[in-house]
C-alpha cells in the first residue's frame, strides 16, 4: 500500500512538471486507472437515491480528472483524500441539478442559495421581509441578478410542487383546482389540470410566480409585493397579466373578471 501511494505521488510530481502534451495526458490517464475502483466506491454509496449507478460512476469519473488537475502533492493530503471528496461533492451537486425541476445556470442556483439564506438572516435583524435592494447588497450582487435568481429558484422548486399537486385530482382540498377555487381566482374554470400545468410552465418566472404564491399558497397583493420588493399595485397589474396571458395559452378569450 505504501509502495502504491508513493508511486502514485511520484506520477503527481512528475505531471506537475509537464506541459500539456502527450506525456502528461498518458499520467493523467493511468492516475485515472489506478483509481477507478475509487470512483465506484464513492458513487455507491448513492445508488439508491434515485439515479443509474452507472450516470454517477460517469459523474464521478469527471470529478476525478478534475480532482487530478487540482491537486497539490506538496500540500501533505493524500490523494485518495482529496479525490473522495471531490468526486462525492461532485455527485452531490448532480443531485441538486436533477432536483431542480429544469436546467438552471450553477451560478444562479448557487446564487439563489446566498439570496434565500441572506433573506433570512435579514428578515431575523430587521423584523421584517427585506426588499430586493436589501438582499441584493448583502450577497453583493446586483438588484436585477438577485432577483432573478430567487425567482428561477423559486420557479424550479414550484413546479415540483406542482407535479404533485396536479397528481391529484380528486376532489380533496388539496388540489389546485380547489384551492383556486376557494380564492374566487377568474383561472378557476379552467377544466383540465394537464392544461393548467402547460400553460403555467410558459410563463415567465416572475408571472409564475405570482400565479402559485397568489392561487395556490394564498398570498395577499402586499405580502407578494413585500416578497418582490415592489409596489402591491405594481403586483395587481403583473397578476392580471399572468392571468390574461394564461387564457390566451389556453385558448381562451379575454375577458374582465
């Protein structure tokens, strides 16, 4: 073991010194090879999360040649180390990118991560919700990148949520043909769930929004304005438009409600 860790140091050494070529892409391989049995070792361990071992076997044969490229042999961590951690940090970031419900840019999630968290801890110290402007500053971004970073975010985790609710289509009051219609929404004539579902997966983030928050969670004009940091009647005249745009994708005439 001993012998094999200190060939395997040795190979590191020698590719640092190396430029890109053939010789250091041959290290770089057998170094891939040597610790194959790694990889399956660590994406084993979540096989039974709802993904094909062989997708994360795959997954984690990338991590594993980024792991390569990063890492330092003069730093006294063992490669295998390194490389483990690495490659299940890789895995769990797969995971994160499936759950999502779309394909959402890494540095909009992880930015959707720092604006919720910061949300957090603001509405904590100020007593209330924090404005866009509020958290924008605290995760030093811009107001129009925060916010449509919460906003896919909260798109993404929606429509999960919308999976499920529209699964059910008895007449219990957790559906979302009941709940909308327990708020008199003019959208709760709508016939089919299925259509429902279409139509609300092309509207824009911030109209989808508003439609869940307002029709299936129940929230008030102020509160969804105090949530986007805009005014209750700029809100009135989005959720209006959310709703009209709906009926046109369904296929419905506008009409007042």
């Amino acid at each position: 073991m001993e012998r094999a860790e200190a060939t395997v140091l040795e190979l590191f050494r020698r590719l640092r010194t190396l430029p890109e070529g053939e010789e250091y892409y041959s290290i770089r391989a057998e170094l891939a090879a040597r610790h194959e049995r790694l990889v399956t070792a660590v994406a084993s361990r979540y096989r039974d999360k709802g993904e094909p071992l062989d997708d994360l076997i795959q997954v984690g044969r990338v991590a594993l040649l980024h792991a390569i490229d990063r890492y330092d042999p003069n730093r006294g961590v063992r490669f295998t180390t390194y490389a483990m951690e690495t490659i299940s940090g890789e895995i769990k970031r797969y995971f994160r990118d499936r759950g999502w419900g779309l394909r959402v840019p890494r540095r909009l999630q992880e930015l959707n991560i720092a604006a919720r968290r910061a949300s957090e801890a603001l509405a904590q110290e100020l007593g209330r919700s924090p404005t866009i402007a509020e958290v924008a500053a605290a995760v030093g971004r811009s107001e129009e990148e925060t916010l449509e970073a919460l906003e896919i975010g909260q798109q993404a985790y929606e429509l999960a949520s919308l999976d499920d609710l529209l699964d059910q289509n008895d007449e219990g009051s957790n559906s979302v043909s009941d709940r909308v219609a327990q708020q008199e929404s003019p959208i709760a004539d709508f016939r089919a769930l299925a259509e429902i579902k279409l139509a609300l997966a092309q509207l824009n983030p911030r109209l989808r929004s508003i439609v869940v928050w307002k029709f299936v969670e129940g929230y008030s004009q102020s509160e969804i304005a105090k949530r986007l940091g805009i005014s209750q009647m700029h809100v009135s005249r989005l959720q209006a438009r959310a709703v009209q745009e709906l009926r046109r994708l369904l296929g419905q005439e506008c009409r007042d409600g």
